[in-house]
C-alpha cells in the first residue's frame, strides 16, 4: 500500500508536469485536439485447463484510482479511464484459484492482459496463481508470500534425469541424503534402487514432508520417504516450498518446508509423447503420456507409464570375497565346503589392531579363514510407474477428479547397499581381512585342533597375504536375493461453488508402501556357488557331522573324529549350505480425507479447512542365519494425524498483500511395547499460527516476510519397540552386545517456529534475481540415549556390552542460512543460471549431562548414574555449534549421532545454456556439494552436459546427456570406513566387549558416498 505522502508526491509530480507541459505547449494546444489523459486495461479470463472462456469473473483494479468490473459471455473485460500509473489487478471466481498481476497503464494507451485461472484443488501448494509473466524471454519473479521454487517437466527434459533426486540437489535450500534412515549405512549413489531423502534447510528427513498431489505420504517406520518410484515422464511440476509463508491444510513434518510432486493435469488439448532412453551400461528407460480432453471439455485426462531399467554399472562386477555369505544359511550350519562340513562358524572376528580400536568405534575385527575369488554383482534394477487421471467438469464450478499413482520396482540385493569394506581411514588397518585358522592372528572362533599355520601366510606372487584386507563385506552386498517395493495411491477429489464466491473441496485418499527384501534364494534349494580359495579350515571327512560342543566330529558309526585342517590354495571350491532366506518386510499403509471450505470477498479470501490423515506401519525382521526375529512396529500400530486450519487472504491495498492462519493440530498414536501383546495409546495436541506478508512496489519488484510454527511428530519407531528383550547389534557376533530397544510414548513432538525474508527482482526482461533468509527455531529435538547396563541372561544379554537405546526430547536446534539465486532466461540465445545456499544446521543448549547415560562398572559391578564425574557414553558425536554429523558407520561402539547424513555448509549450481530458434537446447552445468557435504567427502563439483535438437518437423527429439563428466568419487560402490571422519566430543569414552572397561573414542568413522561412474544417455522423445 502506498503512504499517503508517496502518494502525495505522485500526484504533486504529475500536477507540475502538467503545468510546465501546459505552458511550454500552450500555442499547440489552442490549436490541436486534446490527448487522452487515461488509458485502459482490457483482458479475457479463461479456464485454464479447458481454454473456455469464464464468464462473470470478478476483476478489481486498485492504484490511484480503484475499478471493478466483470467478464462478460465471451470472458472479456474492459476498465476504461484509468489514470496512468502501476496497477495490482485481481481476478476472482468462485472455484478458481485467484489471480493476481501487476499492469502498468501509459496515457492514450490499451494494455491487454489473458489471465487463465486454475479451477481450486488440493494439488498444488498455490493458494493464489500470482503471474508475474508468462511471456518467453520475461523472467517470471514469485510474487507469492512463500518462498518457492518450481521444477517443471521441462526442467528435467533439459538435463535428461530420470529421477528427481538430481535437479533437487541443484536447487537452493534442499539436498537429498543417499543414506538408510534407519541405520546410517551407506547406499549406493550409483544405483536408482538407494534410498533418497529430501532435506529442506538442513531439516532432518523426518523433519521435511512430502506430499503428491498435495496430499500427505506415508513415513512409514523410520519417518522418512524416498521418491524413487516418482518418474519425472509422469510429473507437472515439483513444489519447493520453504519457511512459513506457505499455508497449506496441514503442516505436519513441515519444520522447514514441503516438496510437493504434482503428477501430470489434464490439458484443453490433446498432446501425446513417446519417450525412449538408453544409458552406457545398457540399461533402457520408455515412457508414454497423454492428456487432453473430450465430449466439449467435459471430460479431461491425464495417463501416462514409465519404466527405468537395468543393468548398469555393476553389471557383472567381480570381486574378491570372504565366506561370510554362507551367513544365509541357518543358524550355526552345517555349512559345507567340497561336501565336508565346516568345523567352525563362518564367520570370523577377533581383538582388533591397536590403531584401529578405539580410534573410530569399531571394537571388532572380521577375521575372515577363507578368500575365493570371485563374486559376481549385478545392479539389476527395473522400475515401472503408471498414472491414470479423469477430471469430470459438470460445469465450469463442479468437477471430480479420480486418479491412480502406481509404482513398482525390483533390484538385487547387492545394489543399493553395495560398499567395500576398505582399510580404516588413514590407518592402512584393514577392518575386513584375511586370517587363517592357525595364523597369529587368526579368528578366535577357529576350531581349536587347528594349531599349526599350513597356509603360506607371507604369500606369493598371486596368493593374498595374512592380513590382506578382503575388498567387500559380502554380508551386506549378498547378490543371491532381491527387493521389492509397491507404492499404490488413489485419490478422489470434489469441487463445487455455493453463493457467489463459495466454494467446497473434498477429497479422499488412500494408498500402501510395501517393501519385501528376502537374502538368499526362496525356492528351499541349498545355497550353493563356487570360488577359487584360499586358507586354511578344520573339516570334517564326508558324512560326518561337527558337535560345537565337543569341537569332534561324529561319525556315522558313533565315534569321533578330530576335525582335519584343510588349506587351499587357489582350487575352486564349492559353498554349500541349508536354506533360511533372511526376509525383511515392511508394510505402510495411509488414507485420509481433506474438507476446504473457501469464501471470497472481492479481492479477500477466507479458508476454513479439515485434515485428517491416518497413517499405518509395520515391520518384520526374520533372520534365521543368526537367530533373529523382530516385530517392530507390530502389525496394527498407526497414528492418526489431524488439522483443523482457518486462513486469510488480505489485499491491503495495490501494494501489500497479508495472509495468516492458525492450526489447532492433533496427533494420536496406537503402538505397542510387548510385540503386540498389550497395546498403548497417546495423543497430543499443539497450535500453531503463521503471519506472511509481501510487498509489491513496482512491476519488477517483490519483497516477503513470513513467521510462524510447525511441528515434526515421533514417527511410530519413536515410540514403538520389541518389548523388554535385547537383540545382537552384530547378527551372528555374540561379542558384538546386544541391545535393548526402550522407547515408549512418552515423547513429545519437536515443535519449530520460523523465520524468512526475502526478496524477488527482475533486473532486466530476462534477468531476475531472488533472495532468502532465513532462521528456525527448534525445541523437544528427538535425540538417542543409550546407557550400559549389567548383563542379564534372563533378558536374552548373555556378555558385555549391554545397551539399552531410547528416543527422547533432548535438545534444541537452530537452522538458519542464504539463499540466491540470479537467473538469465532468454528466449533464443545464451541463458545462465548461479544459484546455491549457505546454510548452518546444529544443535544447542544441551541439558546438563547430555553425553552421560549411565554405566556399569564390570569387575565391581558399581552403577554410576548421570551427574558428576559420569562416564561420556552416548550421544558423542553431537557436538553443538556444529552443522548435523550424521551417523558414523553402523558397527558395535559406533557413538550416536544426528540424522543419516551430514548437512552441508555451502550447496551451489552453476549452468550456461544456449536455446535455439529451431529447437536447440545445450547445457553445461557444476553441481558443488562443500564442507561437511552428505558423501563425508571433501567439497567437490560434478560436472553435466546435455545437448538436445530436433529432427525434422514431426515432434522428433534427440537428446545426449552426460552426467558426472569428471569422474569424481566415479566408484560404482561406496566406502565402509574411509569417508572423513566425525569429531567425538571431548572426553568421550566407549566400552571395549573383551574388557568391558570404558576406553577413550576421539574420532567415529563414516562411509564414504560415492557419485557413481560417468553416466551417458541417449534420449529420443516424440511427440504425436
């Protein structure tokens, strides 16, 4: 809104021009006609996804004079005698989204604006279509009061990705973490199977929502969801909402803000496109859409499949191995090797070298008896997507729109967690090594008959030394099984108007996430495949059986017989042993529906709306290998999230628009703590306002301010648990301890409150610049605590160390940071874009005795509590002031941390493209990921290119496109233990299993991510 004094002078000016214009002038105008004082503003409002015209549409103009009118039969409109001057012109209708531009009216002149509203939906996170141009080579600004960002189909199309996770981690203010939220291990980066969390501002992944198609998706166990079955082919736009500006139906998980995959709308015309894609490793990609509309408009759709295909960069990837894969056998065996039985467990470990413990928290040592060469990987990853959509306009106010998002994919077991198991940082100690039976340090579960060394352990020109580090852990990267995921969502949504400007939205949804891993073949035939070997174990003769409890061999006649110390030496050696699949099998289910109720008075808008979204989860773990069977979350347990929301939209005049809103949310919470057998409930309740506002001073010109909460609730792992029984942390390493889940319900959600200015200017036509910044307030942050107890066989911890783990309210957090982002979009000709974030992510004011949790003194069996003089033993690598660490690697004595991965300092992309007249587009983009970045690697750039044209005039496209052009971390697997190491904080100390006596820990090792290897595809689209 203009001042009154701003106002003043205008009108001063312009009445001094005219009277020194009149003066000067004065013999010319006695004798010419008089020139027009005023302009006009005309224009046709449109439906913008039919194309028709919308009549009887509201059209306010307010400046120095204020105008309405409406749009007559043909969706025209004319406001005549408008002053010259800046005008903010509003159109409204009741069931369309508002709009809202800026004109500028010239004396003796006629602007022309098209203004084409969106019917109102809850699929986009807009609440008002603010145009600031439309135009090609106009740099289109956000005039809204969030602080948004749009990634458009045609985004993707120009760097040629077929998943999203790409062109996310180019756009300020977000980047994903290729991490497993549940643990902290590594995934494969170089594989379209590894999970993919969405970060905003640092937030951690349960603290960022994502929504499709405005609704919620479920976070299944571990609070996060991964968008890898989200095929851009199939997508309209992805919405980076960030800060409180936005002001959604809900705001759960929201802390820092929302992205929104919006999957592909209806069209007034009919267009369909064939996409065909293949990529160096032949690995194949096709995709088909369509949309349009028929019967005069009254029926749109949308349809579109997509797949993503294998192979790819670990396609028939061979590598030295252990015998740790026989773990898929059953529990202690019998394990066979040429038909004998082992005489030992497969699985080796002993005291670790003096530089490697207690220098990162790794207390064990794999000390493997035997190494094959080799075994073989593959990626075998294949994804298809399928959408369906029907929008039915029984009038220009009335619509129903049902939809279908489906998803499926498989891929071997050996992709996405696919990492080596390399020497101990800067140590040159090898965790993972080759050792055996009989050598000085062989593995102490070695058959203790086996006293003498008859392997070579110094070597020889081909055979692998003692102590040689085995490349890869073979437990976790096991390739003779496969994962499945199936994502399923359907939505129903109505739309109507009542009154003038009333209008009603109601939806329903519904949808599952099922994801079934099984480790070994299903079929019940025996696990068996052939290695060339090297080593040395006890065997028993053929026929015979081992007794772990004699360390004999029984005979078929009853006797016994000393186990015999075999040792190869490169013979091909055949593995053997029972089937017992290990399964892990997760199951998320949602469905909710959503009641909007909006009222709009001229230029002013009133929401009243309900959210309720319900929310299911559980998850198996059977492990027959290594005895173990877990249910948590136990089938049946679920949380029921509502929202009851009351918001505004307030035109202050041509210049300042505000909006607020208040959210009274509840969370309710059906868990179990016995596996089932008892069941809890809980519920909270918290409110939450937002206050946004923005001010438009000129045409060029928008600056926006936002304040207000939001809240991150425990997802069900949080308050779930087994019940009171422990579990081995190392499957199948007694040695390793056993750890206690204790988490219950008496955890309350973290609540946020936010701030965020920023700014958006059009430099020039085609240039723009936008800025934010930004600052979060964080309290009740969910933290791990977990404290030594002494042994208890009855509770199933038969050695040190025993821990127990809980998720409570421990802390507080801060996130605050820059964005900009200057952009240069002509229409023909060379364009540029630099854009990035500095961003700051930690923790703060931790309560008196954060990193003490208790502990147990073994040999006198004294128990010293949190407070003075207590042993620093958990949350060790939260250090405050200091950005999220992340998770070091996932081994016994690994100190707790934050998050799955590390939030980076400084994110930047840097493109210059060049479009030509006839369809050419060329790109060259940096993507830099800077200190303390998500792959634990020192700051780096990944360069790509993409080169796309036209063939001919039938709709043809070819495209190339080159991700990753340098190489860099180009490793098809990622590292185990040689990512940069996480500072501990000072003094902490860890419990060494062979003592149980506390130790000091000065650094916790962390994976090191990889990019993947240099990816080309060649890309052919055709549109019909």
């Amino acid at each position: 809104m203009g001042s009154l004094g701003s106002r003043f002078a205008r009108r001063l000016s312009v009445a001094l021009g005219v009277l020194v214009l009149a003066t000067a002038f004065a013999p010319v105008l006695a004798q010419t006609p008089a020139t027009p004082a005023t302009g006009t503003i005309t224009g046709t409002v449109t439906d913008s996804q039919s194309g028709l015209p919308l009549a009887g549409a509201s059209v306010d103009v307010s400046g120095i004079t204020t105008r309405h009118t409406t749009t007559d039969a043909h969706g025209t409109y004319s406001v005549p005698g408008i002053p010259p001057g800046i005008y903010q012109v509003v159109v409204t209708k009741a069931g369309f989204v508002q709009s809202l531009f800026t004109v500028v009216v010239v004396a003796g002149e006629s602007v022309a604006t098209k203004t084409a509203l969106p019917a109102q939906s809850f699929s986009s996170l807009r609440t008002i279509a603010h145009v600031s141009s439309n135009a090609p080579g106009i740099a289109p600004l956000n005039t809204t009061t969030e602080a948004i960002e749009t990634i458009t189909s045609q985004d993707f199309l120009n760097q040629g990705s077929l998943q999203v996770t790409q062109i996310l981690n180019e756009t300020p203010g977000i980047f994903t973490s290729p991490y497993y939220p549940d643990n902290g291990n590594p995934s494969n980066d170089a594989s379209p199977a590894s999970p993919q969390t969405p970060q905003i501002r640092g937030g951690l992944p349960y603290e960022t929502e994502s929504l499709i198609d405005g609704h919620p998706v479920s976070v299944g166990s571990e609070g996060t969801y991964s968008p890898n079955l989200i095929n851009p082919f199939l997508l309209q736009d992805v919405e980076l909402v960030k800060g409180p500006g936005s002001m959604p139906d809900e705001i759960n998980y929201a802390v820092n803000g929302t992205v929104n995959y919006l999957t592909l709308q209806p069209t007034s015309n009919d267009q369909e496109d064939a996409m065909f894609a293949e990529d160096r490793w032949g690995g194949l990609s096709t995709g088909f859409k369509a949309t349009g509309s028929f019967w005069d408009h009254k029926i749109g759709y949308a349809f579109g499949y997509a797949t993503d295909g294998a192979p790819g960069p670990l396609e028939n990837f061979r590598y030295d191995a252990s015998d740790i894969p026989l773990d898929t056998g059953p529990v202690g065996g019998p394990y066979y090797i040429n038909g004998q039985q082992l005489a030992m467990s497969p699985v080796g470990y002993g005291i670790p070298s003096s530089k490697v413990a207690p220098y990162d928290g790794v207390t064990l040592d794999f000390a493997d008896p035997l190494v094959g060469c080799c075994f073989t990987m593959n990626t075998g990853y294949h994804s298809d997507s399928e959408l369906g959509k029907l929008l039915f306009n029984f009038s220009n106010s009335t619509s129903l729109t049902l939809s279908y998002l489906g998803g499926q994919s498989i891929n071997g077991n050996g992709d996405p967690g696919a990492y080596s198991v390399a020497d101990v940082d800067s140590t040159g100690v090898p965790v993972s090594s080759f050792e055996p039976c009989g050598s000085t340090n062989a593995a102490i579960n070695c058959n203790p008959y086996v006293t003498t060394t008859t392997y070579n352990c110094a070597g020889s020109s081909h055979e692998p030394a003692c102590g040689s580090a085995i490349p890869f852990d073979v437990s976790s990267i096991n390739g003779l099984g496969d994962t499945w995921l199936q994502q399923d969502l359907f939505q129903g949504e109505f739309r109507s108007t009542f009154g003038s400007g009333g209008t009603v939205l109601a939806r329903y949804y519904s949808g599952s996430l099922n994801n079934y891993e099984v480790a070994g073949p299903l079929n019940g035939q025996p696990l068996t495949y052939t290695m060339s070997t090297y080593g040395t174990v006890p065997l028993c003769p053929v026929g015979d059986t081992f007794s772990f409890t004699t360390y004999l061999c029984n005979t078929s006649g009853g006797g016994t017989v000393v186990p015999t110390s075999t040792t190869f030496n490169g013979q091909n050696v055949t593995y053997s042993t029972g089937n017992e699949a290990n399964t892990f099998d997760t199951h998320d289910t949602m469905n909710g529906e959503t009641l909007r109720v909006l009222e709009q008075f001229g230029a002013d808008t009133l929401t009243l709306s309900y959210d309720r979204s319900e929310q299911g989860s559980s998850e198996t773990i059977d492990e027959p290998s290594v005895g173990l069977v877990e249910f948590s979350p136990v089938a049946g347990s679920g949380q029921t999230f509502q929202t009851l929301s009351l918001r505004g939209e307030i035109m202050l005049g041509s210049e300042v628009q505000l909006n607020v809103a208040d959210y009274a949310l509840n969370y309710l919470s059906h868990y179990s703590l016995t596996g089932g057998a008892t069941w809890n409930n809980s519920s909270h309740t918290y409110n939450e306002p937002r206050v946004a506002l923005t001010w438009q001073p000129d045409s060029n010109t928008s600056f926006r301010f936002s304040t207000g909460g939001s809240i991150a609730p425990p997802y069900i792992s949080l308050i779930s648990s087994g019940g009171p029984h422990f579990t081995q942390i190392i499957g199948g390493v007694p040695l390793a301890g056993y750890i206690e889940d204790a988490n219950s319900g008496n955890v309350d959600a973290e609540t946020a409150w936010g701030e965020d200015i920023g700014v958006d200017h059009r430099i020039q036509g085609a240039t723009s610049v936008s800025a934010d910044a930004y600052f979060t307030q964080l309290h009740n942050m969910f933290l791990t605590q977990t404290s030594t107890v002494p042994i208890d066989p009855a509770q199933g911890c038969p050695n040190e160390p025993c821990e127990v783990s809980q998720t409570l309210n421990l802390g507080q957090a801060r996130y605050e940071g820059v964005e900009l982002a200057l952009k240069h979009v002509p229409a023909f000709g060379l364009g540029w874009a630099l854009q990035g974030s500095l961003q700051r992510a930690f923790t703060y004011n931790l309560p008196r005795y954060f990193y003490c949790a208790g502990s147990t003194n073994p040999i006198t069996g004294v128990t010293t509590p949190p407070g003075p003089g207590c042993v620093y033993n958990t949350n060790l690598a939260v250090l405050p002031e200091v950005n999220f660490g992340g998770a070091p690697t996932g081994l016994t004595g690994s100190p707790n941390g934050i998050g799955s991965a590390r939030v980076p300092y400084a994110l930047g992309y840097g493109e210059l493209n060049w479009t030509g007249h006839y369809g050419q587009y060329y790109n060259l983009g940096a993507t830099y990921y800077g200190n303390n970045n998500m792959f634990d690697e020192p700051p780096f750039f990944v360069l790509s290119a993409n080169l796309g044209f036209n063939i001919g005039d039938h709709g043809t496209r070819l495209q190339f496109s080159a991700y990753n052009l340098t190489d860099v971390y180009g490793n098809p697997y990622v590292g185990f233990f040689n990512g940069i190491p996480l500072p501990l904080v000072k003094g902490a100390t860890q419990l060494n299993p062979f003592t149980g006596m506390p130790e000091p820990v000065y650094l916790g090792l962390t994976p090191a991510g990889n990019v993947g290897p240099t990816t080309l595809r060649l890309i052919l689209l055709q549109k019909f």
